[in-house]
C-alpha cells in the first residue's frame, strides 16, 4: 500500500515531514528511477527509493514504555539544575526514549517514553483530548469543596473543559479526590485545586486514556503490549 513520500522518509529517520517536502521540491529524491514530485506515493517494501542517490536506511524500531515515576524526578531531558531526570529510569531500555508529555518533579505515576515521534505527537495534540486520572491528596478541605473543584477554570487564557471529580475519603480538613481532566495544561490539577481554596500533597497519575497504571512498581517500566498500543493509538 502506498505511502506519501514524506511519511516514509520522516519513519526512516532521515528528516522531519517539513524538511523531506523540501527535498522531494529539490529533486534529491527519486522512486525506481524517476525523480519525485510532491505528493507522490510509493510503497516502502517494494519501490525504489533513493535521497542522493542512496537508499534509506531499514525502518526503526519503535518502543513504547510505561514507567511508575516517583517524585522528585523532572521529566525535561536536560536540567540545569541537575535534578535527577526520569529518562535515567528507562535508560536500560536499549534505545533512547522521549518522554511523552509530561509529569511535574512533585508527581508521580503514570509516564509513557517512545522513540516513535508520531505516536507522541497524537497523544500531546489537544483535538485528541486524551483524559488523564490522578489520585489526589489535598488539606484545606470543606465539605463542597468538591463541587468548586468541578467547575471549569480560566488557565493560561484557556478555559479547561469541566473535570471529572470524586470524594474517596475526607476527614477534617483533608481529601482524596480521583480526578480525570480532558487536557493537560500546565501544572493543571495543583491549579484547578488551588482555585478552589485547596492545597495538594500529594499527586499520582494512574491513567491515561486506555491505558492504566496498574500494580506496576515505584520506580520501575515495561513495554506496552501492541493491544495496548493499538488502543492509545484509535482516535
């Protein structure tokens, strides 16, 4: 089955789909021969393709991991504070992964890495509105505080769509909330459960879209399962 040329020089590596468009403009690429035009389609295991002259390299070998991440780990892939990084977590894994989206240092939970550039991009794109849960330790609690936590707030010029909220145990003036947003805005639950007059102490991601943290270790990974990879993937 054919492929635009772009989607198949961007898979094998050699350059993002913005910059193989301008080469294939350039008349650096040709398919078993013939040099390219934009918007052309071709199969990967059957056509000739050549950039320069040279084949492509074979296609990559995609990993998906789910890691428990404990807190204090930050999630950006340098620090210059040099706090310890969660991608030195999933370091064995054999290949180096990104991590998809992002999980604050004081979090923990649920925190996928790849190496597969289009996958991550579907998960991170707001119009998939992938929902997160989290467990959500606060003080400060009153009995409604609930239904504050419920209604959708102004952030970062953006009103969030009406989270999903549930009391697990309160007494005095502390709660455990379960909580499922549409978004991820920055620092998004700590926010919307500072708008309504409450602290957290604790934060722990346990879902995200089908995907689920399960009994999974502190501190540890696996592999998703291509099940489990096929589901996050479905629109």
């Amino acid at each position: 089955m054919g492929e635009r040329l772009q989607k198949i020089l961007s898979a094998r590596g050699v350059a993002s789909r913005r910059k193989a468009e301008q080469w294939i403009q350039q008349g650096r690429v040709t398919v078993n021969g013939a040099v390219a035009q934009l918007g052309d389609t071709a199969d990967a295991d059957r056509d000739e393709i050549l950039l320069d002259g040279n084949p492509l390299p074979e296609p990559k070998s995609y990993v998906y991991i789910l890691l428990n991440k404990p807190r204090g780990y930050v999630t950006t892939l340098s620090d210059e504070k040099g706090r310890p990084n969660a991608a030195q977590l999933v370091q064995d894994c054999g290949c180096r992964v990104y991590p998809v989206g992002r999980l604050d240092m004081d979090s923990e939970g649920l925190l996928l890495f790849t190496n597969d550039g289009d996958f991550a991009n579907a998960l991170m794109h707001p119009k998939h509105e992938v929902k997160k849960t989290y467990e959500v330790w606060v003080t400060g609690y009153v009995p409604g505080a609930e239904v504050r936590l419920c209604r959708p707030i102004t952030l970062d010029g953006y009103t969030i769509r009406k989270p999903e909220v549930r009391v697990l145990k309160a007494e005095d003036n502390k709660a455990k909330f379960l909580v499922t947003i549409h978004e991820g805005r920055y620092r998004q639950v700590r926010r919307m459960c500072q708008a309504a007059g409450m602290q957290v102490t604790r934060l722990r991601r346990i879902r995200e879209g089908s995907l689920s943290l399960g009994k999974l270790p502190l501190g540890t990974w696996r592999y998703l399962t291509p099940e489990e990879v096929a589901l996050l993937r479905k629109p």
